[in-house]
C-alpha cells in the first residue's frame, strides 16, 4: 500500500538514530542568479554520502527476525549498494550486494568496508537480476529493490519531512528521478505536509525514461542511455510510476552541458561536493527560471560520492 | 593595543550583520582516522569563501567617516583582497586593491565583481607595497593591512569566540599561518573564553618562516618559499609575532603531500570544499595523531576558493 503519513513518520523515527539530519543551505549568489529563493536539503552530507541510507536503513530495520536470520541482498552500482551493507551491519546480518564488474574499485572497497560480500556480474540489467536470483536462491537471503519497495520510498520521503519541518511550507519542492524512490518519497511527504508544494522533478535528456512514462502512464524505455549522472539510469517500477503519476507536477529535461554548469556553480559557490546526478534539479530550475521567479524552492541534493579523478571541469 | 575580550565582542556585534555565523561540522569517520574529537569551523561557507570576510569588514567598519571618504585600500593575491572590497561595498566607500599581475583572472574578476577597482603590479612583495604607497599618495585612501592591524585581528578572532560559544571548552584549537592574523585572533579568544585550551599552528615546510620566527623571537624569512598553500607565503608581523609568541603552543611542520592528502580526505569523507592552506592544520594533526589522541580539538577551515581546473588530485 502506499505509505500514508503514519507510515512516513514511523520510518522517521526509525532511522532516525542512524542516518542524519541533514543540514540546509542557502546561498545569495546562488538566490541572486536563479531569481528564485532555494533552500538545498544536502544530502550529500548524509551516511553513506547519499539519500539512499534513509530507505536503505528504513527497509532492513523493517525486516523481521526470519528475514533478516539469512542477509539482505541488492543490486546497485553505487549508492544503494552502501546503503544495504550500511544497514545490514546496523543489524548485524550479512549483506550480498550484486555490483557490475564495471563499478569503480572504491565503491566496490566503500561496501566491503561495511563488512557486505561483493558479487560481481556483467554491466547488465539481465545479468543483475539473474545474479541476484542466484544468490537469493544459494543464501535464502531477502531482496530489498533500490526503489520499487515501499518500505524504501517511506524511508527517502523523510528527507522532504525534514525539509517542511524545517523550514515551512515551498511552493515548489524538486529532486531528481532515476528510478523514483526519491521522487515518490518526496511527493508523498510534500502532498501529506505542505499540500500546495508542486513537486517538480529533473531528468537527464539522456536517460529521459521517466518523463515519457510520466506521460503514457506507463513504464517506458529512455530513447537512449547517455549522460554523466550515472546515479539516474535506471527506469521507473510500477509502485514509484503510480505515485509520481499521483503526485508530480512535472518532469523537466536537461543536457549533460547543463547538468555540469549547474554542478560547477554549486561546487564553487557553496563549497560543498555533490555528484552530477544531484545537480540534475538545479539545472532544471536554472533552465526554466520564468517558471520559479520568486518561488521559495526546496532542492533535495541528493549526494556527493564523486571520483575526485574524474571531473567533468 | 593587543584587542581585549571587550575589543573581540565589540568586532562580534559590528561584523554580525554582514557575515555568516558559519556551521561546524563533524565527521566521525574522521574522527576515527584521527583517533580524536574533531569539530571543523567551516569558515569555507563564509561571505568571499573565507575568514577574511570578518577581519576585513571589522577593520573597514571601524573607521572614521574621514577615514572612508576616500576609499580603503590593500594588497592581497586572494581572499583579503574580496574581503576588502566586500567591505568597502558595504559601506558604500571605493576599494582601490593592489593585485599581483599573476594573480587568477577569476580571483581579480572576483574583487571586481563588488565594485573595487584593480590596480596591478608585478608579484613581488616590493613592488605590492611600492604600488600601494603610491595608490595612498594619489587617491589619499585608507590602508587595511591583511593581517598586522589590530582591527583585523580582532575581526578574525570572533570564528573561534563562535565556535567556543556554540560547542564549549575545547583541549586544542589549530588553525594555519601565514601572516598570522588568524592564527593571533584564534589565540586571543581561547585565551580569553577558554584559557586551558591550548592553540597548535600548522604551517607548510616549503613556507616556514612563522615556525623559525616563533622559537627566535624575531621576524624570520622562510628558509625556501615552494607549496601548494598558496595563501600561507607571507611572515609575520610584529603585532601577529608577539600575540603569537604570549598565547599559540606551537608551531607544526607538514610537507605538500601531507596537505594534498589532508584537503582530500576532507573532499572525499565530508562532501565540502577547502583550499590546500585550509588542510594544513588537519594535516598538521594526522601526522601527530599520538599528540592529540582523545582530544576534542576545533580546526577552523580557512577557505574554499579554490581553482576546479587545476586541483593537485
């Protein structure tokens, strides 16, 4: 069932003991150049350096003694992938993460530093799911979906809870979309708790699977897979394309061009390290900036795990 | 007069308006690397991206309407030049600022940017003070020194007055030297809110004068003037030496990579952006952690301006 209020709240309290609150921050270069009042939920500051810990840590502490007795598996190339094994230590069960053979070395390091064991497979969506298959079949352990699970989209949606807690009523509230757990965990907090926020989300034009499935209503491929915010690939699952067809306002594309200006003006105004997925929102906003004239605008940043080796400036 | 604990709340309460009270940050995968209790002033988040903000604008708001009428002036490759020009904007007066030609376009832009005008020399400390005399001579400007003036100590002091305020006695505080005005103003405020605390320097090997100056007495040149920590090449002062030699613990020795890899585990574990000069305290602790194992100690970050095209990693 989609989560309703209670069920966010008790996520919150939850996870509350292991994942931050994270701080906001403002900026009045930033303010200046946009036209527009933003406030920047910074998740990049967050355990585990992205959002995922919240529906990460929110979904293993929602399992019972049974689930949890033979470990938790996923499959991701990043930040859900720590975001388990961070989780999975909490309780002390093992953690089987799938990771491409292709996923950098130091996050492949970052979850075996939480004690998880590494199973790799081809960079291939078929081969993630048939690896998980197996494992789950050899281990008995229990699947937690990076996005396409409840308990997950309760556990990101505290993010925004946090947000208008914090800082009042938006008129506009944005984050990115990849495969929407993010996006539906936002829009359900913000139509719970500031029901006059538009939720407005940003997507690369090279993975633009989510705002033509937006569209149709139902879960389309991207017309091509290219851009720099690797974190956003993937595709929507029906539980988070039934939320954000629900409650989403829209769904804005940008070039990568854009992305890496945007990223560069967060970099160099407010000092703080964010990923090129997390700059997705802002590019959309600074695109579009008739649209959000004066509004107070809430930014889920959604992270900051970056290979300080490979900039794209 | 060295400034007394009523000279630093008088700065306080006349720079509050027009810098931000930044935030402190905590890591506690740091903390466990370090083996200590460390809370970072992240003066990285401050007006201009750095402390400066504070001593600049308290000295230009201490003077005298005559005084302003026509104009400040300073010289300064970097951060002292925007504070001064910020503080000059505030105030509605001229800042006449001396750059050295070598200096970044983006840093020369920058001070423009607050309506200073620039005025460029050849990158010689001669020449700098040369240029500034005659600016004097002909416009009958005010000169702000960066760091051997009363004001601007006291202005620089008030980050760790904060930081005292908003998290109690601490056992160690550190900052970097360079000319000394931070790390004079960082000393007289734990010397006066927090007497037992003691005050630990870390200065570049390839700029270390300040050590040589601090065991002498006198003011010395760096034995060889190469490092990466841009903003610590000046010597002391008189008025930075003797607060210096009354009230700081010591002086500690690091090398470029010790830097490099401080600034980058900084970028890498807390998500935020520090220049080298900001890492050399930390630095300066990770190479003797058994000195400050146990220890809570506040590091205050200087500043995140740095050049994205041309990192050392």
């Amino acid at each position: 069932m989609i989560p309703v209020l209670e069920t966010i709240r008790t996520a919150h309290e939850r996870i509350a003991p292991y994942v931050h609150r994270t701080p906001v921050l403002t900026c009045q270069t930033i303010n200046r150049l946009a036209g527009a009042e933003i406030y920047f939920k910074c998740e990049n500051f967050q355990k585990i350096g992205a959002f995922k810990a919240r529906g990460g840590v929110n979904a293993v502490l929602s399992l019972t003694p049974e689930e949890l007795t033979n470990g938790v598996t996923t499959h991701s190339s990043g930040n859900h992938a720590q975001a388990i094994a961070y989780a999975a230590a909490l309780v002390g069960t093992k953690a089987y993460i799938v990771m491409p053979s292709t996923a950098p070395q130091v996050k492949k390091d970052a979850v075996r530093g939480y004690g998880a064991e590494v199973i790799e497979c081809e960079p291939t969506l078929e081969a993630r799911e048939s690896t998980v298959e197996k494992v789950i079949a050899d281990y008995g352990s229990t699947m937690i979906h990076p996005f396409n699970d409840y308990r997950v989209i309760a556990g990101q949606a505290t993010a925004t809870k946090e947000l208008i807690e914090d800082y009042g009523l938006f008129d506009t509230i944005m984050a990115p979309v990849g495969g929407g757990g993010l996006l539906s965990g936002t829009a359900l907090a913000a139509y719970y708790l500031s029901p006059t926020t538009e939720v407005i989300a940003g997507e690369p034009e090279g993975a633009a699977d989510a705002a033509l499935s937006f569209k149709s209503g139902h879960i389309e491929k991207a017309p091509y897979i290219k851009t720099i915010a690797d974190g956003l690939l993937t595709s929507l699952g029906d539980k988070t394309l039934e939320i954000i067809r629900l409650h989403v306002k829209d769904i804005l594309l940008v070039s990568d061009p854009e992305i890496i200006d945007a990223m560069r003006l967060i970099w160099e105004r407010m000092k703080i390290i964010i990923e090129p997925s997390c700059a997705v929102p802002f590019a959309a906003l600074l695109k579009n900036k008739e649209q959000f004239a004066g509004k107070k605008v809430g930014i889920i940043l959604t992270g900051g795990n970056v290979d300080l080796g490979k900039l794209p400036f």
